[in-house]
C-alpha cells in the first residue's frame, strides 16, 4: 500500500486511494489488495494513480483492488442521482 497515497473515506473511515479511471473521473478504490478485485493501480508520479478493469482471465496472481463503492457500508449516502 505504500506505493499510494492512502486517504480514509469520510462516511466509513475505510483506507481508500483516489485514483483517476480511464475515461479520467476521480474514484475511491479500497487501500487493501482483495482477491475478488478488478482493478489495477499503475503508479504516475505527481499524479493520482490509474485505475483500469483488468480482464478475468488475465487476474490470477495480481494484487486487484475493489472500487469503493462495492464495499463502503454507507454507499447509498454517495451516490448520485441520474438526471435523463
């Protein structure tokens, strides 16, 4: 974990890291590697990390983190409502 900045998520208090997704939104990922993970943190200096879905068959064996949302009790609270 000490390759990121880690923050605490400001409902829960989990370890969360913010990284950039690919399409360059801010997301909170889960500070802690987990086996049922999807994404991969690749490490930009002075720059937040970026978060990309690595593919279920190219998973085994890599430290793949949750996206916060998946696992933060208070999720409902953060959500965004969608307009149409």
């Amino acid at each position: 974990m000490a390759e990121h900045k880690v923050d605490t998520c400001r409902s829960c208090d989990a370890p969360i890291i913010w990284a950039q997704t690919v399409r360059g939104r801010s997301q909170p990922i889960d500070a802690a590697p987990d086996p049922a993970g999807t994404l991969r943190l690749e490490a930009r200096p002075g720059r937040p990390p970026l978060a990309s879905v690595v593919s279920p068959r190219l998973r085994f064996g890599l430290k793949l983190r949750l996206p916060h949302h998946a696992t933060c009790p208070d999720r409902q609270a953060w959500k965004r409502s969608r307009r149409a």
